[in-house]
C-alpha cells in the first residue's frame, strides 16, 4: 500500500503505462488543480495493461472507510470491475490533491464531485481510445464493467488492452455524470477493501514502519504542561542494557535504544529536573470555578434573536441550569508515533497522521528543507478521533532524527504519554436561562458559554467550536442569546471527534428536555413543534421515534432522545436505558441518519456505531481530571472505556435522500450523551447536568 | 542471552535481555509487526498472543518465560487467512481502523479453542479484555458465533 506513485511509474514503465500522463503533462495537470483537487485521472486512477485498475487514495484511512467508499466513487464513473479494483495511499502532492487530510468528516464531502469527475474522464478516455480503434463514432460505444463495448457490432475490448491508447489522449473536461439511479457500486454495501490486510496481521500501521537500520526512541517530557527541561543528567540512563544515546529535544529528553522496550527502561532510569512552568498550580476544581465565574461575564456574541430579556422576563415558566463537561483524551488503540529519517538534503517519515499536507510542512519547517525534499509516507492509522489532526508527535520524531542524520528512528509514546500529553476536548461550562409560555411552549433561551479555544481567530471573536451545537439549533424558540467567553487554564486542547457539538448538544439537548418538562411536553412532541423549519432533522426524529416505539418502551425501561444537525447530516437518537439500584444500563440505542446522498450504507452503519461507543465511554467512563497541572489518569486501568459486554443493542435506520453527501463519522457522537441522560430522567426523575455520569450519582 | 522458542511452528532464537517483554521481541527485533502495542499493562488486549494455544499479553510476558514454549501470533494463526474466526471476521466486515483486531481474533480463536460453541455470555467473558475504540463489539460477537458455525461446518474457504 505504500508505494510512492513516482516510484510506481518508473518501475511500471511498460507495464502500467495505463492512464498516466507522461511528467510534462503532468506539470499542466498540476497547474490545473491549484486551490483544489485536480480533475485530473491520471492522479486518482491506473488502468494496467494486465487490466488491473489502482486508485490513488489521498485521504488517511483511520477506520472511517475511505479506501472503501472513495474508490467506490472512482469506479462507479469508471465503470471499472470492482472485483479488480486494488488501492494505494496516494503520495503527498497538494498541488495534484489540494489540502490532503481528513477532518471534519470531509473526506466524502469533498471527494464526492472531483472523484466521479476523475472516473468520468477515465472512462471518456477510454471510450475515445476504442472508437479511434474500431474506427467508429463513441457516441454509439457503451462500457461494460471494464470493456468498451459496440452494441452494433457485439465487439468487446477490454480497459487494459486500450490502456495505453488511452494514456497519449487529452484528458477530457465537463464529461457528463452518471444519473444516480444507475449507480451499480454507489450506494451498494460492497465489502471493505482493508479488511483482509487488517484480519492476518500484515496491515502496517504508523507503529509498524519498518526501515532498515532504524533505532527506537521514546521522549521523556515534562508531566505539566508549558514546563521544560531545566537539567538532566544522562549517565543511569545511558548504563540501561539497550540503550544507545541520550538526547535533548525541543519538547523534553529522548532516549534512544536498539528496541523500544529498551528505549522505555532507559527513561525509567533517566534523572531530569522540571521548571514545571505555572500551570503546575492547575486543578480541575480551579478550572470549573473559573468556567463559572467566567459564564457569568458578558461573553463574545454568538447569536441574538428577538429579545431574550423581555421574554424571559414575562414567561409563564422559568428554568435556570448549568451544565458542565470535563477534558477528553482521544486514546485511539495505536498511541502516537512517528519515524523519521532525516538527511543533509532530504527527510523521509512514516507517520499515522490525519494531516498528510500539514506533516510534511512541518517536517520542512523543522528541518529547513523545501516541502518537495520531504516524503511522507502514508499508513494506516490506528484510529484518529482528531487526536491526529495535530503533528506534534510528528515534529518530535523529526527533532529527535535530527540530532542523528541518516538514521532513522521510530519514536513510540507509551499509553501513558498518549494520555498525558494529548491535546484534549475542551472541558466546558454553560449557564443556561430559559422560559415557556402559558402553553408551555419555549419562547426564551440564553447559553452563556466559558471554556477554551484552540480554534480561535481574532481577539474578541466567536470560536465556533466553543458554541456550536448550541447557536446553531434549527429549534424554532423566538427570543435567543448565546454568548461565550475564552477561558483558558493551560491545558492543551484540540478537535475530538464531533468537536465543540460533543459537549454542547448534551447541554443543549438536555436543557432542551428540562424545558420540555416544565412545559409539560412529551419530548418527541416538543421537537417536533420547534422543528417546523428543519424538515430532515424532523424527518429523522420522527424515524428514530417510530423505529423505537416511543412512548412504548420495555418493562422496567425508560427513553431519551436528542437530534442534532452537525457535518452537513440530520441525526436523531433515542437511547433507552434502565437504572437499578444506582446502576446504569444502556439497553437500546436507535439512530435514525440522514447523510444525503448513500455511498456505502455498511459503513455509514458502522461509523454511526463506533459514534455511539465512542461517546458511550465519554459520557458514562472515564474523563480527564487535572491535579498540579498534570494529568491524573495513564491508562485504561484509570480512564476506562466501553467493553463488549456494555454493547448497547444499536439499531441504525438511514434516511436517504437525494442531497449531497454529507459527513458521517461525527454524526452519531453528539446526541448519545443527551439521550442517555434524557433517559436517565425519565428513570428517575435526576437530572444529570455532568459528564461523565458516574453510578454515584444515580442513586 | 540467547533464548529460543517456537515461533509459528518455527526455531526461533534470539540474543535480547531476559526480562524484554515477547512484544517488543516480535516487533522490534523480529519484524514481526502484526502484534500490536496498546498500553504496556495487560488493559487493553492489543497484543493478544496465543502461549502454547492459551490467549496470553504479549506486553508483560518477558522472554525469557517463553523459552521453549510455543507462541503463536495473527501471523501464524493460518497460512492464507483461512482460520474461522479470519474468515467470519472478512464476512461480517469487522475491523475498522483494525489496530485492535489481531489481539481480538486472537482472543477469539482461543475462545474457540476451548469452548466450539460459545454463549453470548462466554463471548462477553473471554472478550471483555479487549479494547475496541471504534467500536466494532457488535460485528466482533457475530463474527465469533459465525466462527463457530465455520468451525463445526469444517468448512474452509
């Protein structure tokens, strides 16, 4: 899978001659897909001579299904044989690719147009090199699962033996697209591509880079955040059976060793002294009384509608809460690593990253070199989450490189250092006032928001992550104000999987049910009232409702639902749950999607389960608490998460229709937490305003 | 010191410091990168091995309690990818970033090993040790009890 596309043409040079443009065609390719992905299938697709047909995948492959579902788009078009159908990552090329990472459940999103496109032409090209073939107009040729076809004359050829022809045509531009309703691979649950690779070991992973020579490091960093290294001394670590040399590096003291193991106990045996900086004197209560105070300061506005005051203050019925979510780590299965080689003139890395583009610029940062004297290569990713929206372990592995040109290391952070210096899902605190009518309808909600910013843009602007899930509910409540003010405690934040939605649409869609109460409405009812506007959000929730028999739930059982609008899809959720004796029990959880427009409805029903178990742990195990500025949990034995014996039963209903695409692996995430506890009310009357939900607080 | 073991039906011998744990033997020194490291704890099961036929941590099992037994990694669980619990697995499409799978097949084939045709409740018991961040514990249990079907069928693919 990791074959370089450069490499793969020198060493394919009359054997995959196929769709690919020869280097100075390439160039005005190039030219073409400036500030964009390029229309180009020379960049997406390899027609062999042997009629073996690669795609070109350029977006990481975290579990999320894009070597699947993106050359499912390419064939489609291509009307290719998906049975012959192989992968390769794609090199990094934003000039060819545009900006190659995956973030914001884009990787469809934006694939869906210029792949069909890219598949298109590919098949035009090959239409056009039979026709001049059979010496006949193209318009009367068909394609057949990898043939051109004469319907006139029943001749047949296959795309590999017109490969060649094919690669000296002009690529075509504007070639028309397939009507959806004959798509034969999208919209099909054809099997995953990687799964064979993934179930016999021989899948390579970031951690799994194999360069001959390599020696194995880990980094020894300070355990508060912002502190440095103020001395240390070398000499136990360096007696360590193993170990090779001892380093500082820009982030800490990196100890290198013939094995990681031996890597490992090196830094066991390491001396150092901190300046542990001021976040040493950081803790978790100091931060929640800090969200407060701050949430009670006027904030940066996010959104003004009607007059908040004027109809609060006359409503028939008030509600008053605040509402608190705690820091996230993003633990995926493979922690961080990075390896690196790092030369006079050139850097190699073999990295698990989300960002292929933003790695490799770093790496030329770091090193001084020019992007194009930097090759990155791209494996798979033992989860993501948007733990690997961010390069830092990347950078490290190429400061550690540097300070010995031309070996190459692999730097491996323990389970403890992924947990303890990942960059977290802000904690969050929200103060919320909101009113019903006579009738018992909403008519006032303000939300004033206090946590950090790591998205931030200018001074006493809104970041959109601190608020979304709550300024952007399409409810229709006619008086709203919701503001946010930056606080921020020294701990490293970033994107979680869902973002600033997985904390604010527990808030949001939890008060929303407090208010539903105090007006005395049904919950499904209530949305459906505010929802008037929002006619694929209402069409999901009344799917979610019907498909688990709202109302109806299972002897001893209780229901809570929650929508959300996030990723450009429509999400609504009802978990159902029982809760004995203090103990919590997720017994159903039924999702109901609508993404737009179907690529792979098996991995669309994956990705809405991995969300739900994803937030699952978040809501219901463990979270991130800060003591002295450090991190107080290591591992699962201290942060816990969802085991299979806590499987809920998920049943996941896709709503199609036919708008674009939207995303999908972030969807299913936000609205589990507000369903739980919804749920959870229901059972027993406790409104849980904090994740996670500990048994405590159920009895 | 120099230790051999059987490796995947093979003589394995290797010079690394006793109290190396067999995971970093198998990545490190031996290439054999199939294994995976999770936590270093025995917590999350990513680098489930199987010690003469037994599901066993690769992360705390040190070297030198290996010589002369038998490890068998997802590597050597079948020579094409044919053991039941890989053929359920490629059926019911499980894995999905994967990192975790070769540590839950692994679990699973011995699992399977002890009991052929296991409850739900002995899934839950044998697989609970095994961390899935995506979330694949549904697909996981199908493709067990499908195993199983596979395995009593003698069925090969």
């Amino acid at each position: 899978m990791s074959v370089n596309r450069r490499d793969f043409l020198r060493t394919g040079a009359g054997l995959f001659i196929g769709l690919m443009l020869p280097e100075s065609s390439r160039l005005a390719a190039q030219g073409r897909g400036r500030g964009g992905p390029a229309l180009n299938p020379n960049a997406y697709i390899h027609v062999g001579t042997d009629d073996s047909v690669t795609f070109l995948i350029t977006k990481a492959e975290m579990g999320q299904g894009t070597v699947t579902s993106l050359s499912q788009l390419l064939a489609e078009e291509l009307d290719c044989d998906w049975k012959k159908v192989r992968t390769e990552f794609a090199p990094v090329d934003p000039a060819l690719y545009g900006q190659q990472g995956v973030y914001g459940s884009q990787s469809i999103r934006s694939s869906w147009a210029p792949l069909r496109q890219a598949g298109a032409a590919g098949r035009a090209m090959l239409v056009e090199a039979a026709a001049q073939k059979w010496g006949v107009d193209k318009a009367q040729l068909q394609t057949d699962n990898g043939f051109v076809v004469n319907p006139a004359s029943g001749a047949r050829l296959s795309y590999g033996s017109l490969a060649e022809a094919a690669s000296k045509l002009p690529v075509p531009a504007g070639v028309p697209l397939k009507d959806p309703k004959q798509f034969r691979i999208i919209g099909k649950s054809v099997k995953r591509l990687d799964t064979r690779a993934k179930v016999n070991g021989t899948a390579q992973f970031g951690l799994d880079a194999k360069v001959p020579g390599m020696v194995f490091a880990v980094v020894a960093r300070c355990p508060v955040f912002g502190g440095k290294v103020a001395s240390f001394d070398p000499t136990k670590a360096k007696a360590v059976p193993g170990v090779k040399t001892v380093v500082q590096v820009p982030s800490g003291v990196a100890v290198i060793g013939e094995n990681t193991w031996a890597a490992m106990q090196g830094r066991k045996a390491l001396e150092i002294r901190w300046d542990e900086g001021p976040v040493a004197n950081v803790n978790s209560a100091g931060i929640s009384k800090m969200f407060a105070e701050y949430a009670e300061q006027p904030g940066a506005v996010a959104k003004k509608s009607g007059d908040f005051e004027q109809a609060f203050a006359g409503a028939a019925k008030k509600v008053n809460a605040v509402y608190e979510a705690p820091y996230q780590s993003h633990s995926p299965m493979e922690p961080m690593n990075c390896t690196a080689v790092v030369r006079a003139d050139s850097c190699e890395i073999w990295a698990p990253t989300q960002m292929q583009a933003g790695g490799r610029s770093a790496a030329a940062q770091l090193t001084g070199l020019k992007p194009e004297q930097v090759k990155l290569n791209t494996l798979f990713l033992g989860g993501g989450f948007g733990r690997r929206s961010s390069v830092d372990y990347l950078s490290e592995a190429v400061e550690v490189a540097k300070t010995m040109p031309g070996t190459p290391v692999k730097l491996t952070w323990s389970r403890e250092d992924d947990m303890q210096h990942d960059l977290y899902r802000p904690a969050s605190y929200v103060k919320f006032s909101g009113a019903v009518d006579a009738e018992g309808w909403p008519v006032a909600l303000s939300a004033k928001v206090a946590c950090p910013s790591f998205f931030g843009g200018r001074p006493g602007a809104v970041d959109s992550t601190a608020v979304e899930g709550i300024h952007t509910l399409e409810y229709t409540i006619p008086n709203m104000y919701v503001d946010w003010r930056k606080a921020d405690p020294g701990i490293p934040t970033t994107f979680w999987r869902a973002v600033g939605y997985t904390q604010n649409t527990f808030f949001a869609e939890a008060f929303l049910d407090e208010l539903a109460a105090a007006g005395g409405k049904d919950p499904v009812e209530l949305r459906r009232k505010l929802l008037g506007n929002s006619p694929r959000l209402l069409a999901v929730l009344n799917r979610a409702a019907e498909k688990a028999n709202w109302g109806k739930p299972a002897a001893g059982r209780h229901q809570g639902v929650a929508v959300v609008n996030n990723i450009g899809s429509f999400t609504a959720m009802v978990a159902e749950v029982s809760v004995d004796k203090g103990k919590l029990k997720v017994h159903r959880v039924v999702c109901a999607v609508d993404c737009g427009h179907i690529v792979n409805p098996a991995i669309i029903t994956q990705q809405i389960e991995s969300g739900i178990v994803y937030a699952l742990s978040a809501s219901t195990k463990g979270a991130i608490t800060i003591d002295k500025g450090r991190v107080q949990q290591g591992n699962f034995n201290n942060y816990d998460v969802l085991r299979i014996d806590e499987m809920p039963k998920i049943d996941v209903h896709i709503v199609e229709t036919e708008n674009t695409p939207g995303g999908i692996g972030e969807a299913s995430v936000p609205p589990l937490a507000p369903a739980v506890a919804n749920a959870i009310f229901a059972a027993t009357g406790k409104r849980l305003r904090k994740l996670p939900i500990r048994q405590e607080d159920l009895v | 010191m120099a230790i051999t073991f059987t490796l995947n039906g093979g003589r394995q011998t290797v010079d690394v410091h006793p109290q190396t744990p067999l995971l970093w033997v198998l990545r490190d020194t031996l290439g054999m990168t199939g294994t995976k490291f999770g936590c270093g704890m025995a917590l999350c099961g990513a680098c489930t091995v199987h010690l003469n036929g037994s599901a066993i941590r690769a992360c705390i099992t040190p070297i030198a309690s290996v010589a002369g037994k038998s490890v068998t990694s997802i590597e050597g669980l079948s020579a094409d990818t044919t053991h039941p619990v890989q053929q359920a697995w490629m059926e019911e499409d499980v894995p999905q970033c994967g990192y975790c799978q070769s540590g839950q097949l692994m679990a699973a084939a011995s699992l399977l090993a002890k009991t052929a045709k296991p409850t739900d409740a002995d899934i839950d018991e044998a697989m609970r040790g095994n961390i899935c961040r995506c979330g694949t514990y549904s697909q996981i249990r199908r493709a067990i009890h499908r195993a199983a079907e596979i395995k009593s069928s003698g069925v090969k693919a």
